[in-house]
C-alpha cells in the first residue's frame, strides 16, 4: 500500500505519467484502548517506514521534484523530516538535499541522520536561525526551499492521512461526537488530513471536532497562554510563528473543536501510562496527543477520541 491507492492523490499531481515513488507509507495500524475510562484508538503514524508522518509528505513531494527534473532543495526540519526525505531520496539518487536542523536538535535525530547522510552528496548545516538558514541557502544554491508554508500542494501529501482518519468514523453516528487529536508545529498535516476528511465527510459542518495539541514552550495557536518552560519533550513542536495558524483556527472553529496545551508531566505520564499499561512505547510529540485526549475528552463529550501518533 502507499499513498498513491487514493486517485484523488495522484490527480493531485500537476503532471502526468509521472512515476510514483514509495516505501509503502500510510495504512499504519490502529490500535483500539481503554484508558481511564475513555475508548482511544490510536492511529499509529510512527509505524511508518521511517517512523513519521513525514513519509507520506516525502513520496509525494519527491516524487514531484523528480517529475520536475529538481537537481536541488534544502529542507529545514526538527529532525523527522530530514530523515524521511533522507530515507526517500534512495528513490531519487539525482537529488541533493541541504539539511538544515536547530543547533539543540534532538541528538537521537541528529545521530540518524548523520547516519543517513554516510556515503552520499547531501548536506548538514546547524543553526541558531534555521529558517533564515534555509533561505540563504536555498538562495545562494538557487535550490528549491522545501519549507512547507511556501508549498500550496503539499497538503496533498496528507489527504491520504484524511482518508485513514475518514474511515475510523461511524457513518451510522453524528460526527460531532469523535475527537480528533493531533500534535502541531507548521500545521502542515493538521490542514491536509482535515481536507482529506472533508472530502470524504462532504459536509463541512459534520465535521468530527479537530483538537490542535500544541506545548507549554511552543504555543502560537494559544497565544494568551504564557510559556511555562522554554523547551518541551516534545521537541518536534518547534514553530513558534506557525504561519498557517489563520487556517488552522478557521478548521478548528468550522469542527467546533478547540486547542490544547498539556502541561510537560501530563505527557510524560501519558507516554510512561500507554507503555505501561499496553507495552506500546510512543515518542514524546505523540504522546502530547495522548495527553490531550486523556485530559480534554470529558469536556468535549465526545464517545471516541482519536489520537495521532505523529513519529518518532
């Protein structure tokens, strides 16, 4: 299986006879819990074959770039990114790939993708300012900036995460009464996935109720809320302007669902709870998921919580 089963993907496409790269992304598992009273079925993106989300984004993205004959990118990434997109240019050895991580990345991360980056011609860059970074070299390189705020097709990518998350819904039962909880940083996945469950839902407004779970360090959805602490266990929230965040609320208004901020111990205790309790060990940013839903569910009414695991 990968994403390209869906033809509303591959139509997506603003090319033809394209070859369609893959790994055999998306159609991760499910796994259906009882916790703390609450029915959860969580929706297991780091089953993928990189352990992220990101995969879906890296097949559809470099399958674009090699249709297009792009000899070069830069990608700016908290680290799952990098080492999808990383993974996936085996596909595309004409590729080359300036990777370009935070300075206090996540040393696990970095260790994988230092890894990755062994015996071939892309590059690694710290940096204090990213970002800025990425747009120097993308500049300088003329090479295409991956960065997935300037990318309008992207949300393509995760329709097929919408579509997974479209079936998990009972038809014979209002929408209204599942919650949907996902971690967001760019938002990127949080925007596509909705699109994919419009589509598939055709009622805007039968909608299950989309939660944006975001940390006490970086919460721009929230932004009367004050930053309790200046870094999360859950690193990969990591952007702090959220540049699509008018989209985003305008999606959680139109589900009637709502933003939240677990506090750093209600997430670790999720994490520590799951793999205690069902021996399924989950990263830290998936777990700030599972936090949500375990302390907001009751205020939703809702009878199912969804929950997405987003990486490693």
């Amino acid at each position: 299986m990968s994403i390209w089963r869906y033809k509303e993907i591959t139509k997506s496409l603003p090319l033809h006879d394209v070859l369609l790269l893959t790994l055999n992304e998306s159609d991760t598992l499910v796994n259906k819990i009882e916790l703390n009273g609450l029915v959860i079925f969580l929706k297991r993106e780091d089953l993928n074959p990189t352990g992220s989300w990101k995969d879906r984004a890296a097949a559809y993205k470099l399958t674009l770039l090699k249709a297009q004959k792009v000899k070069e990118a830069v990608l700016v990434s908290s680290g799952n990114a990098a080492i999808s997109f990383l993974t996936y240019s085996k596909l595309y050895p004409e590729i080359v790939l300036h990777i370009v991580l935070k300075n206090d990345a996540n040393i696990t991360k970095v260790g994988v993708i230092q890894k990755l980056l062994t015996n071939t011609h892309h590059k690694l860059y710290l940096s204090d300012t990213p970002k800025a970074t990425g747009v120097k070299i993308a500049s300088l390189r003329k090479a295409i900036n991956l960065r997935s705020g300037n990318d309008p097709l992207i949300y393509n990518a995760y329709l097929s995460l919408g579509f997974e998350l479209a079936e998990l819904l009972n038809k014979k039962e209002d929408n209204s009464q599942t919650a949907i909880f996902m971690p967001v940083s760019s938002g990127t996945a949080f925007i596509g996935a909705a699109l994919g469950i419009n589509q598939k839902v055709g009622d805007e407004y039968n909608m299950p109720k989309l939660i944006a779970c975001q940390t006490e360090a970086v919460h721009p959805l929230k932004p009367e809320l004050k930053s309790m602490v200046e870094k999360s266990v859950s690193d990969s929230i990591f952007d702090k302007l959220c540049e699509n965040q008018q989209r985003i609320k305008k999606i959680i208004t139109n589900s009637n669902g709502t933003v939240l901020v677990p506090k750093e111990d209600e997430i670790v205790a999720a994490k520590n709870l799951l793999l205690d309790k069902f021996n399924i060990n989950i990263s830290y940013t998936s777990a700030l998921a599972l936090a949500a839903a375990i302390k907001g569910s009751g205020d939703l009414k809702v009878n199912k919580s969804i929950v997405l695991c987003s990486g490693r």
